[in-house]
C-alpha cells in the first residue's frame, strides 16, 4: 500500500548517484524506517522512476520529507526542476490541491485560456511501475458552460475510461494547472477516524499485498503510532497462524471474503465443472454475440440472484460487455469497465483460435500432464532438455517457431525466449525447491514453455496465458492477463516473489552490499558519449553511482538509459560481445592500466580525462600514479588506495592476473511497445537469432499471431565495423533487423559461463 512509505523530495544535489537532480521524489519502506533508521542520518532511498529496486543512501540535508498525497501530486508533474518549483515556490497551491475532491468547481488552464470544470476523477493515469508504490495523481475534468467542447477527451484515456462526457468536453491535468473556484483551507485535514478496535474483535488485515482474518489481541501505541497485535488465523502461506503486529490503517473490522486467500489454486472450490467442455475458472472461452463471436477469460462460475442455471462472468477482450464485474450492484469479479458479461456457462466452448493450433501441432506437442495439485517434487519425474546448441539451431528457425504471442504477451514471450532458448544461465529457478503453492508456476514454466521450446522449438499461446494467469491468482497485479508490462517487472515478479530466486546482482556502494535482479544504466548529464558501446555505459554509470560489484554475477540483466519505452538517450548503441568486469570487482587484484603491474589506487578524476581511453576505469600502480599526477592539471586529483588481497603486495612483480568477463547471450528490444529478442547462439560473428512473437497473423480479430525465428548474420557485419562506420549507417537504410539490435535495445543480458555451474 502507499501508506506502507514514507516519501520525500530531494532539495539540493546529493554526492551521490549523481544521475538524481533536485526535484526527484523518493520514498523507503515504514517498516525499515522506523524499525531501525529514526535516527540515522542517512536513509536508504528508491528514487521514483528508477525502474530498479537499488536503493541509495541519502543525508536527510538534501531531502524533505512528503505526504502520500504531495508525493501523488508532484509526481503527476512532467520534470525534476518542476516538481522542486511548486514544491518550494507554490507550498498554498500544492496544500490546496490536496483538498481537491470530485464534484469541486474549479478552473483549468488550457493554453493561454482558463476554463470552467467540475473535477469527476481525482487518481492516477496509469498503475504504478515495479517498484515504485505509487503513481501521478492527475485531476479529470469535465469543462462546462461555453467551455465545452474545447477539452481532448470523454473521459477515456488509452482505452481506459476514467469518467464519462460528451466528447472533447473532458481533459486531464496535473494540479499545476487546476485552481479551485471556491477557496480550500491549506490546514492539514481531517483524517477519517478508523472505527474503535477491542480485544476479541473479528478483523481483516491486509499485509504484504493480501488480506487475512485473524482476532484483536491488543491496541497499543508506539511512537505516536496506533498498532493492532492480532492472532491470525493462517499465516503468509496459508498454514497454521501465529500473531502480527501492524499499524491500525491496515486492518479493517469484521470479516471481509477475499479471493487472495483461495488465489493459490488455478480453480474455485466453488466452481462447478463445464461436463464433457471441462471449462473452469480461468478457462480461454468463446461465445456467439449478435455482433459475431466474442473471446474472453472466465473470471467467476456460481448462480446469479433470480437465476438457478450455472452462469459464467467473463472478462471479454474488447469492450463488449455490459461491466465492470458486477450484476445487479452486486460485484462477483474486477475487471475494466465494459468487459464483463454474465452467460450461462453452457453458451461458452473453449477458444478455437487454440484449438486449431493444438490439432496442427499435436505432433509436436507430446505432453505428460501431470495435475498441479499434488505437491513441489513433480519437476524431478519430468524429461527435462538442454538449451539449444548452434548445431541443434534448426529446430527453433521459421515460421510457428519460438512463442506465440497473444493479448499483450510480447514482453513475456520475447523475455522467456531470450532466457531460456539458448542459454542455461536461469536454469536453476527451473528446478529449485519452491513452496507448495508456488511449485505450479514452477511446473508451468519447465513443463509447458521451455521444455517444448527446447525439444519442439514452438510454445502455444495458451501455456504463456496460463503462467499469466497463476501469476495474477498470486495477486501480484489484477492485469496480468491483459496489458502490457516491462520485461523486468515480470522477471522480478517470478524470481523474487514467485521462486524465491537469490537476487543475481552483489553491489557494493559505501562499502554496504545491496542486492538486486537487475540493473538500470544511469548517466550523469555531462557525460561525453555519443556512440557508446554496452562496456562504456556500464562503467560511466558504475562511476557515477559510486558501485562495485561485490562478486561475479552469473547473469548480468542491463536496463539501457531510457526515459519510458519511446525517448531514448542515444540514436545507437554498440552491443559489448563481452564484458570486461574486472575493473568493477570491490576485492581482487587488478593491472595497472599503462605497464600491468599490480595496480595500487584508482582515480576516479581521472575517469573522464580525455587524455585516457573511454573505457576502463582509471587504476594505476604507485609509479604510473605519481608520474600521471605530475601534470599541472592533475595535481589536484585524489587517488584513492584499492582494496588488495593480503599477500599480493609482497609477491614479486610482474603479475599475471586472469580477466573476469561476461559474454552477451541475449538483447531485448523495443519499438512502439512492441518487444522482440535477439539472441547470440554460437561462437561466430554471423550467429545470430532474430525472434517476435507476433511475427504475423491469420484472421482479424477471430484469427491468432504467427511467431517467427529467423538468422540475421547481418548483425555480424555491423559489429566489425569500426565507429565511425557504424556511426555514419543511416537507421532506415541498414539490413534485414540490424537497425533494432543498434537502435531499439532495451535490455542487455549476459552470463558467466564459469559462475553459472554454481547458481
């Protein structure tokens, strides 16, 4: 929950990351703060719109702190320097935003006009990107009088309606441009008193995003802070219970049915089955509309007030139903408006677009179902398959190869090709020990998707639709099934929260180690590259960070700089075939950069000297170091001592010392939302794999997506390029998919193929 945080806004430039301006907002966990940093002067923060789960450490000089409110508002704001600016500048405006409610008249500006409105939607225009738990909180306006007409919408953004008008008479803003006609108090508000708790009291509590049942023990309070210990009735897993202690805001009195408690399994208890059909919840369904056939989800299976038939609530795929979960003011399901309709279940048959797929590759697709009920040990009894070897390379090329996409899928089908097809660096989430609950995402992932892509080299839409699926019963998002989302929330999601996986980043900042599964590149804005390859961007922003890598990693997942899915930093980048990581060890030997001798201290002034190469950071031994920092311009440098291995230092020189590299297996990429995968499968320039999942299709809306994997050994010969060759090649005009590998990366993963044996 957002009250979970505490948030903040930075006021003056911090040390470090120095990619972070004044005006970023950031926030830290309220457990982690008051547990054991009240009184620290540094506080490890996420900053907002990192995409990353590294959090920083930050003296509280350069931060104020914010309300959840103030922090929604000035994040709907469109940049950092703006966002300090009506924090410091407009404090009445920003207090008087808050008290904004819907039905308040105010006046928006629009261009050089003001214009009258009702608000009708207070919220945010999008849900919250993993990790950040919150998102801009825009106002919905319905202009009025003479004002009509002159807005952009009916209430309806991105498919998604928010309010309803008539239209071009509705419009979206942040509070910067909203002013209230009647006056608001700046005065903290109220806060709505939470209805008296006593010990023996019946409660729902929510915690770590489900709710449970238990009973009041006690109500204390604990610095300033009212607390609810409650004995509950099962734990975290569904097990015996024991007692929680949380804050009073989580817990609600009396007992609230929820469907998290029951989101383990893939079917309702109380899910009646389809006869011979075998429809259940959560089954791919068809039916026949007077507009013609119609696709959706079964999200709910029972008997309707008046009805004694069984009857089935879908969530349709286009907007078609009648809404958004409920019957009659009665809510049986969630989904968006106008996407759900009541049937009888006998008027559903399983989607055809599958089952046509299903007899065409029945003889691909030898199965050995196995129920996803009986337990976590089923993996051991199941033929597993290498990854794909260059020789073996055949069975993944063509048409109706790789995975086949469907419904907003291409982030997951282009992730899970990259990962799993050609390369064994994850191999271990497919096999580990897993919680009873979670061992059928386990199953799902191994038996359904990357067995058969291995063996078969083609994965059905229907089996990514069915990981979709458990994923959203776990509760980790509602939309799961239906839009779009990042490679890396899905990852985190399955690796972390799912298989428990142990985090596959070590960073050492401070000399403190954070863990994480994966990086996002950041920039200083004074950097000098226009070219960069994957190597230079890795180290620019380990230095401006102040990062090391506190041990080798067995994959390596590198988050290009971007800001969102469509600006991009630079026009290409070159990908890095290898990784050179030694340099970014906190603990090892390391060569001096001018004779190779045991290097004793790094500069990290020296770091963009441009007498130097741009790549590599700048260590040295004593004697290269004293003659470097001779020069008039480099008397005022600072080398710091590096951190060597006892021992070494009394050993005779020169010394020999073994690189640590990483080699590129795979690359994600994106245009216009749309993910597709390279992938580097041999040992030879031209080894090449280009894979999208919805390559193509067959029929309009009644049809399915065609997945296509073909060679692009074009990739091969831009790489041998030299920069300014590769610099002068005009986007449009490179060959066959090369222009997305160099233009469109989104995400770099590499491996380890020596650490990979002990993950």
């Amino acid at each position: 929950m957002s009250s979970d945080y505490l948030y903040f806004i930075l006021t003056d430039t911090p040390e470090r990351p120095r990619h972070v301006s004044p005006g970023c907002i950031c926030f830290i966990s309220g457990i982690i703060y008051r547990s054991t940093l009240c009184d620290s002067p540094k506080l490890p923060v996420h900053f907002m719109d990192s995409r990353t789960s590294l959090s920083y450490e930050i003296d509280r000089r350069y931060m104020k702190e914010l309300s959840v409110d103030e922090a929604e508002l000035l994040q709907a704001l469109s940049g950092d320097a703006e966002r300090l600016r009506w924090y410091q500048e407009e404090e009445a405006a920003l207090q008087a935003a808050v008290g904004l409610t819907v039905g308040s008249p105010v006046t928006v500006e629009e261009g050089a006009q003001l214009l009258k409105g009702i608000i009708r939607y207070v919220g945010g225009l999008t849900r919250p990107k993993y990790p950040d738990p919150i998102s801009g909180r825009f106002f919905g306006i319905e202009l009025q009088g003479e004002d009509k007409g002159k807005g952009n919408t009916d209430g309806t953004l991105r498919y998604e309606t928010f309010f309803t008008c008539k239209k071009d008479c509705g419009i979206f803003v942040p509070f910067s441009r909203v002013h209230p006609v009647v006056p608001i108090s700046t005065s903290p508000s109220k806060q709505p008193e939470t209805e008296e708790l006593l010990p023996g009291d019946r409660v729902t509590y929510f915690i770590k995003n489900y709710y449970r049942l238990g009973m009041v023990v006690d109500v204390k309070e604990k610095d300033g802070e009212q607390l609810v210990r409650i004995s509950t009735d099962t734990d975290e897993n569904g097990k015996t219970g024991g007692e929680v202690e949380i804050s009073i805001q989580c817990v609600v009195k009396g007992e609230v049915p929820t469907e998290a408690e029951s989101s383990d399994a893939n079917t309702s208890p109380l899910a009646p089955n389809a006869g011979d059909l075998g429809l259940s919840l959560n089954s791919m369904v068809e039916l026949a509309l007077a507009s013609g056939n119609s696709y959706g989800i079964i999200r709910w299976i029972g008997t309707l007030p008046g009805r004694q038939e069984t009857m089935a609530g879908l969530e349709l795929e286009d907007e078609k139903g009648v809404s958004d979960g409920t019957f009659k003011n009665e809510r049986f399901f969630d989904c968006p408006p106008k996407r759900a309709l009541f049937v009888k279940l006998s008027s559903c048959r399983p989607d055809s677009r599958f089952q046509y797929l299903s007899a065409d590759h029945s003889e691909m697709m030898t199965t050995h179902e196995d129920p996803e009920g009986k337990g976590g040990h089923r993996a051991a009894m199941l033929e597993t398959f290498p990854p794909v070897s260059a020789e073996q390379i055949q069975v993944l090329l063509g048409r109706m190869k790789g995975i086949q996409g469907h419904c907003n899928s291409c982030y997951m089908d282009a992730a899970l090709f990259s990962l799993f097809s050609c390369s064994s660096a994850l191999d271990s989430m497919l096999f580990k020990a897993t919680e009873p609950q979670d061992a059928p995402i386990q199953h799902t992932l191994l038996h359904d998707i990357v067995n058969p892509l291995r063996s078969k080299g083609f994965v059905e839409a229907r089996h990514i639709m069915k990981l979709r699926q458990q994923l959203q019963n776990h509760g980790y998002s509602r939309s799961f099934t239906t839009d779009e989302k990042d490679p890396e929330e899905f990852l985190i999601v399955i690796m972390h929260h799912i298989l428990a996986l142990e985090p596959l980043l070590k960073l050492s900042a401070g000399g403190k180690v954070q863990e994480s599964y994966c990086y996002q590149i950041f920039l200083d804005q004074n950097h000098s590259l226009v070219l960069p390859t994957v190597q230079q961007l890795l180290e620019h922003s380990f230095h401006n960070a102040g990062l090391k890598l506190a041990e080798v990693p067995s994959c390596l997942m590198l988050q290009m700089p971007r800001f969102g899915k469509k600006f991009k930093m630079f026009d290409k980048i070159i990908p890095s075939l290898e990784l050179d990581i030694t340099d970014l060890l906190s603990e090892g030997p390391q060569q001096c950069m001018l004779c190779g001798n045991l290097a004793q201290e790094e500069c990290t002034d020296c770091f963009k000297d441009t007498a130097f190469s741009q790549t590599g950071f700048k260590i040295f031994c004593k004697t290269c170091s004293a003659q470097v920092h001779a020069h008039p311009q480099r008397r005022f440098h600072q080398p710091a001592p590096l951190d060597i291995p006892p021992g070494y230092l009394s050993r005779g020189s020169p010394h020999t010392l073994t690189r640590d590299k990483l080699e590129l297996f795979a690359v994600l990429c994106i245009e216009t939302s749309h993910y597709v995968s390279f992938i580097k499968y041999g040992p030879n320039s031209q080894d090449w794999l280009f894979f999208d999942s919805m390559a193509d299709r067959q029929g309009e809306r009644d049809g399915f997506n065609i997945p296509e994997v073909h060679n692009c050994p074009e990739v091969g010969m831009y790489l041998e390029m030299s920069p300014t060759e590769l610099a002068n090649q005009v986007p449009r005009d490179m060959k066959g998919v090369a222009k997305r590998l160099f233009c469109d990366a989104y995400m770099y993963l590499y491996q380890s193929s020596s650490m990979c044996l002990y993950r």
